[in-house]
C-alpha cells in the first residue's frame, strides 16, 4: 500500500486470543507499527503483546474501550508525525491539516483483541480508504457469532440513524480503517461501549464518508447467559449515553 498505516487493537483480559490477532495482523501489515489499547487487563494480555514487539499503551484501572482506545489513538498520531498539541481526553483534536493533513497519506486500523487469525482480512478495508472508496470503512461480520436478543445492536442502529441520517448494518463493529483528518475528528472517543456509535455519528456530522464491507471474521461472542446479558445491558447504557451526548441531528 501506499499509504502508512498504524493498527490500533482494543484489548481487555485477552490473553487467548492476543496472540493469533496480533499473528492475523502482521500477515496482512507486515510492516505496520501496532498499538495496543489495554484497557487495565488483568491476564497476560500486556505481556503477550509486548514481546510481539507491539507498542502497549495500558491503562492501570480500567477506563472504558473508548478511553483506552482514545490513548492508543493519540499515541498512534504522534507517531505519525501529527501534531496533537493541547489534545487530551476530552478536548477537541488539534490536528496538522495546516501543515499537510491527508498529504502524511496514514490510514489507522482500528481492531478488537479477539478476532484471532481473521484480523488477515482488515486490510480490505485500509485498501477502500486508500482508493477513496471511504473516509472511514467499517467490517460488517458475514456470518452472526453467538449473540443476544438484538435489543443493543437495534439500538445503536436506530441512534445513528437519528443522529446523523446513516442506515447502517454492523453499528457497533470495532474494525474499522480511518484516514487521518477522520480520525482527528472522531477525537476523543465515546466513553466505554459507545466508542463506535459515537464515532460513526461524529464521522459523517464531520462530513467524512462511512461505508461498510462485509467481511469473513470471527470473534468471542457473548453467549445467552447472565453473564452475557450483563455485558449488553452495559453495552447499551455506554450507547445511550453516546446519543444523548451528541443531541439532534441539525437539519441541512
């Protein structure tokens, strides 16, 4: 590819799967710089990733996807040369569009730490944002891994789509490839669960083009179990706090 790209992977108590995602990513980027956003794990994940050579930007407690995902995220940019001065969780991105913006041609992969060997197949969606087809390109699962009743997802669809117009498929999927003048604009992150609602509200408000692929990935999903139910209904208070932060969709 052209373009310079820098994967982000989003990881909580993975230590299983750490290391196939991080072995799935280096055969489609061999050479891509990887940042892991360890949101306070307390298994071997840190460790694993660190002797892969991966750069570990770890939070000590746990903070939420979206927060430990918005460190790694900074990290990355820096890393790419982009200026983030006065830029901190909770502040608006200042970002180097005066100084070259899209011309720094970087693309950041965006991946959670369980997708095992199919993390591979992301490079689809570096290659759409590379061609222009997208600013922002989401991976939407081909085959449906496990699951609930649908309620948080039905949600997170439903909100994008009053908050900014999108019909989307996969609302909550965290694969996704953003050229950098979106992800400077996604900045800071929703908290927790709501990262991706979030992002996708904040990406095309900002005038940025979100599409979706489908892609042949698999994941851990959460089963129909009390353990299962607790982490959605977690999911979807992060997503309901995500919408009412960003209001109404203004019209045009």
């Amino acid at each position: 590819m052209d373009h310079d790209i820098f994967l982000i992977v989003t990881a909580y108590n993975e230590a299983q799967q750490i290391g196939a995602t991080l072995a799935g990513l280096a055969v489609a980027f061999p050479r891509s710089p990887v940042f892991l956003a360890d949101d306070g794990s307390s298994d071997a994940t840190a460790e694993i990733a660190g002797a892969a050579g991966v750069r570990v930007v770890r939070s000590e407690r746990m903070i939420g996807k979206g927060g430990a995902a918005t460190l790694a995220a900074l990290a990355a940019l820096r890393d790419a040369g982009v200026e983030t001065r006065g830029h901190t969780a909770g502040q608006t991105s200042d970002t180097a569009d005066d100084q070259g913006g899209d011309e720094r041609r970087a693309i950041f992969v965006f991946c959670d730490g369980d997708l095992g060997e199919s993390a591979a197949e992301l490079s689809a969606l570096a290659r759409a944002v590379e061609r222009g087809e997208a600013d922002v390109a989401v991976a939407a699962f081909s085959r449906r891994l496990g699951g609930g009743l649908g309620l948080a997802r039905g949600f997170a669809r439903w909100a994008i789509r009053r908050r900014c117009g999108l019909i989307t498929v996969a609302p909550i999927s965290g694969q996704r490839a953003l050229r950098e003048s979106a992800l400077s604009d996604v900045l800071p992150f929703a908290h927790g669960f709501g990262m991706e609602l979030g992002m996708t509200i904040d990406a095309v408000r900002a005038g940025h083009r979100v599409v979706e692929i489908e892609l042949d990935l698999s994941h851990r999903a959460s089963g129909r179990t009390p353990a299962g139910f607790a982490h959605r209904a977690g999911q979807l208070a992060d997503f309901v706090r995500a919408y009412l932060a960003r209001g109404r969709l203004v019209s045009r």
